[in-house]
C-alpha cells in the first residue's frame, strides 16, 4: 500500500509539472487568440508542435485550429466588406483548418487509447469539419482554374477523404452527390497536370460511376497508364473506353496506334472486322481495316477495302497512297525469270506493268494532294515510270529521289 500510494503521489507531481509547464507555454498563445490576432498565434503553435511534450496534446492543436479559424474569418470580413482581401490565404486557411482538426483528433485518440477517457474535441471537430466543407471545395476549385493543380489537389484530397472517416460522423450522404463526384474528377485532372500520373487512379470509383464524366475518365485513365509506363492498364482502359463508346475516335485510333506499334496488325484487323460488323458504313473503322490488311500483306483485300472507302468519300487522301503502294507491291510480288524470251517472262511481265500502270493514277492523285511528301511518293513513282518506260516523267522523279538520298 505504501509503494502504490508514493507511486500515485509522483504521478500527481509530475503532471502538475506538466500541466504548470503547458499553461506557461500556453498563455502568449492564448493572448494572441484573444486579441483575435491568429497570424501571431499561428507562429506559437508552430513552434511549439516541435516541443516533445505539448507536441503530443490534443489541446495544442485545438489552439491551432482557432489560429486558423481567426485567419480565416479576417480575410472574409474584408470580402464581405469589399475590401481588398487574399483569396489565395482564404482558401488556405480553410485548409489549414481540417488539417489542425485532424492531428487535434489523432492527439486524442493517442491519448484516449491509454486512458479510457471520453474524446474532449470530437463534437466540436465534427461541427467545424461539416461547416467549412463547401468552402473547401469550393478552394480546390478556385486553384484548379488558376492552374494550381498541386493545391486543388490537398483542398480535395480532405473534400473527399475526411467524409469518410470516423470524426465526420455516421451521415455520409456527401458520398455520391454530384458535386462530390464533380471535385474528385478535378481531383484526378489535378494530378494529371502535377504529373503525379499514379494519383489519377484515386477515386475512379466515383467518377467512372458517373455517365456524364465517364467517358473523359476512361481518357484521362489512359493517359495516365501511358505516361506511367503501364501498357497494359492503358490498353485495358481504351477497350474499356471503346466497349461503352464504340463510337468514339480516341479510343479507336489510340488502340490501333498501340496495336500498331507492337506489330500486332491481327489484332488491329479483328478490332476493325468486330465494329465494322456494328456499323458497316463507318469510313475510320474501313479505313483502319486498309491499313491493318496492307500491314498484313494481304494486298488485294487492301485494295478492295479502300475502294469502298473511296467510294463513300473520295478526298481521304492517304487511301489513294494506300491503294496504290498496294498495287506496287503486288507488282513487286512478282518474280521475272532471267530468260528474258521465255513465256512465263512474258507473262509475268505483262502482270507486273498491270500493277504499276493501276498504282499510277492513285499514286499520282496522292502527290497532288500531298506535295510534300516526297519520301512516300517518291520511291513509288520512281519505280512505276521505270517499269512503264515513261521517260520524261521518270526523269524528273529521278532527280526528285536523288535529292532526297542527298538529304
């Protein structure tokens, strides 16, 4: 009994020490909160959180919290004054606010752990949390119009967190609601614009959920899986885009492109072939299948398929180029023997100039249309007009392919 009762008798004097030292380092700090004067006030909180011992009381960062409330309330007095106030130190005030709340919560919850005690702040907490809420997306606007986007991010990132945990309370009706959707998608395009890609994925949930956002989340996701090097999240993402948007052109030509780019002309084919069987008509998904076939080497379905094409809309140029190197490729198929007298020479001979002179005329529509590229034009012309023996005409692309070799 001896022991227990000393044992209580030095626990009692040293938190009358701590609570003697906490009121002495406490009371310039709460002359400042009582002048109402919350930049000073601020800085003694600053300084005390690096204090070991007052940087663990709930009470510390209460104080905080009415630092910031009185910074707050000073700058939106001069508003409704109309007066000249500093909406960039409104909005982080507001900010700063849900941040002194949540380490005022942490510090409690610490202590309540240990003791048993009831939470001392937690009502008064959850009445400022669920007061400054709209203001806080409301900030995270304002700096995502300015281009701010790593300080929408931190006003959104509480906007769309803190309704989730326990301090807010068991009402989470915010959750869902349209202008919580609307913030996390700023959310998600603040990230993308910070390039912190990976922070996109963040509350996807909510806005793939919504119809009007989901497309340009679908895009936005895409985006972000490419720039993170993650192919093959970004290829599930544009097939997830072009399954409810078949329609849509991004996720068409980006998939190509990526399919394209791996050399995988089969699967660009089957894509093509798989909408195509939706909407017969669409002149991307045939032009896309010319491609894919040319690719393939499949040559004369890539001409038929881009006569259709031309035949429902004659000024896309890069088909005449397509339909015609096409048919230098056939021509270029063609084996002659070297008995320049035999019939098979003859014969293959006579096919090979059937190739050129149907490649001439698309080929030469397409350098009409297209001057400048020389590189694509070129080369074909130079082999039509030498194959067709026409000599003036190869002359000139002589020298044209020369200069390019030159270059």
């Amino acid at each position: 009994m001896l022991r227990i009762h000393r044992f209580s008798v030095i626990l009692m004097i040293a938190l009358s020490v701590s609570s003697a030292f906490a009121q002495k380092q406490y009371k310039p700090l709460r002359g400042y909160l009582k002048a109402k004067n919350g930049t000073e006030a601020m800085k003694e909180v600053e300084k005390l959180e690096k204090d070991s011992i007052l940087g663990a009381d709930p009470k510390l960062y209460e104080y905080g919290r009415q630092a910031q409330v009185l910074i707050n309330d000073a700058e939106n007095v001069k508003a409704y004054l109309k007066q000249a106030y500093d909406t960039t130190r409104f909005f982080n005030s507001i900010y700063k606010i849900y941040e002194y709340v949540q380490k005022c919560d942490k510090a409690e919850l610490a202590i309540l752990a240990e003791s048993g005690k009831s939470p001392k702040y937690a009502k008064q907490n959850r009445q400022v949390l669920h007061q400054y809420y709209k203001n806080l997306g409301a900030g995270g606007r304002y700096f995502y119009a300015r281009g701010k986007y790593k300080e929408a991010m931190s006003l959104m990132a509480y906007y769309l967190d803190v309704p989730m945990m326990p301090i807010w309370g068991a009402d989470k009706s915010v959750v869902g609601q349209r202008d919580y959707v609307a913030n996390a998608y700023i959310y998600q395009n603040s990230a993308f614009m910070s390039g912190e890609f990976a922070s996109v994925e963040k509350y996807k949930d909510f806005t793939l959920a919504d119809t009007a956002l989901r497309r340009n989340v679908f895009e936005l996701l895409a985006k972000a899986a490419e720039q993170t090097g993650d192919s093959l999240r970004m290829e599930e993402y544009l097939k997830q885009g072009l399954t409810d948007y078949p329609t849509d052109i991004y996720f068409f030509t980006r998939l190509t492109d990526y399919f394209a780019g791996r050399g995988e002309y089969a699967e660009s084919l089957t894509l093509a072939d798989s909408l195509l069987a939706r909407y017969p008509d669409n002149l991307l998904y045939m032009a896309s299948r010319t491609i894919s076939l040319m690719n393939l080497q499949r040559y004369e379905d890539a001409i038929e398929m881009g006569k259709q094409c031309l035949a429902i809309d004659s000024t896309i140029v890069d088909l005449q180029y397509y339909i015609g190197a096409a048919y230098c490729n056939l021509a270029n198929e063609i084996k002659l023997p070297t008995n320049i007298n035999s019939q098979t020479y003859r014969k293959n001979s006579k096919l090979q100039k059937d190739y050129y002179s149907a490649a001439r005329p698309y080929i030469e529509a397409y350098r009409k249309k297209s001057p400048d590229e020389k590189a694509k034009w070129a080369p074909l012309l130079y082999r039509i007009y030498w194959t067709l023996n026409l000599g003036s005409q190869f002359e000139e692309i002589e020298a044209i392919v020369n200069t390019l070799e030159r270059q």
